[in-house]
C-alpha cells in the first residue's frame, strides 16, 4: 500500500493517522521464504518534524511460520512491529545523516508500507527459534526427529581423544 505524504509536507501542522492493512502474505529474505498466517492492521501516525524531515511511528504485529532451529518443524512466531522513525525527505540530504534513519520505503511525496513492513521484520526477526525449551532437535545420522522418538543410531558423538579427560570425570564422580 502507498499513502500520500502530501498533505503532510504542504501544511507542516497537518498529521496522517491511519490504520492501514499488511497486504504482505510472504516474507522474503536471504535465509528463506516465510509465511505470515496473522496480521493486525498496523496504526501509522505521520508527522511533520520541521526542516523537510518526517516522524513516522506505528504498532502492529504479525505471526509468521518458521522452522524450529533444531528439529525443522513449523513454529508461529508472532512478531511485534513497534517503531519510532526519523527520516528526510530532501533528496540533498546524505543518507548516513547521525540522526535520521533510513528512508527507502520513501519516494517523493509517496510512502511504501510495504517496504517499510519489510524493514521492520528484518530488525526485528529472531534470531533462535525453538519449538519448545527441551527440543531435542534431530538425529545426525538418520534424521529422526528426537522429540517424537529415539532411533537405532549409535552414538559416535564421542571422541576417543577425550577418554582420558572422560575416566577422570568417572574416577572423581561422586555415588
């Protein structure tokens, strides 16, 4: 969706508050392609801050399914979009300015919700994703998932340089 900043920018008192839908059903990254299965609409409050320069702020959330980081399965993750922006809308201005963020979800008079949705869920994805605290993840052999049973593997996670370490560990143990 693309709002129109003019008004804003014509008359320097004039604020855009509106709830605007998410239209974005997949994200879109390096690491994958990810589902949204839930989406609030997201509140945008636009104002002028003087000297060509907007403040943008806005709350929503959205739900997303991603693979658990140790047993691949589907987890929904909800994710909050809560942010507070300062950005320029002189072209002159360089864009490494100390106290304006970045600005690509703006075009002239035009402002991309979409891009700026994007932006969000960028900083703000997770970095562990785990089903549950005690995942036990997969097998390194057969790929069994761990958590729904155990598999006839054997255990070579063991390495025979360490024995020696492992028998004192054995030898001081208390019963």
């Amino acid at each position: 969706m693309v709002l129109d900043l003019s008004s804003v920018l014509s008359e320097q008192h004039n604020t855009i508050e509106q709830t605007v839908p998410v239209e974005m059903e997949v994200f879109r990254c390096e690491t994958g392609k990810f589902e949204l299965v839930k989406k609030s609409d997201l509140s945008l409050c636009i104002a002028y801050a003087g000297d060509k320069k907007l403040e943008i702020s806005g709350r929503g959330k959205v739900t997303a399914v991603i693979p658990c980081d140790r047993c691949l399965a589907e987890v929904e993750v909800e994710i909050p979009l809560s942010f507070r922006r300062k950005v320029s809308v002189d072209l002159d201005v360089p864009v490494a300015a100390d106290d304006l963020d970045e600005s690509n979800y703006i075009d002239g008079y035009n402002f991309d919700v979409e891009q700026l949705v994007y932006n969000e869920l960028l900083a703000g994805w997770p970095t562990k994703i785990l089903c549950s605290e005690d995942c036990k993840g997969i097998c390194s052999v057969c790929g069994q998932n761990l958590n729904e049973g155990t598999c006839d593997c054997e255990d070579t996670g063991l390495d025979p340089r360490m024995s020696v370490i492992r028998d004192v560990f054995k030898n001081f143990k208390e019963v």
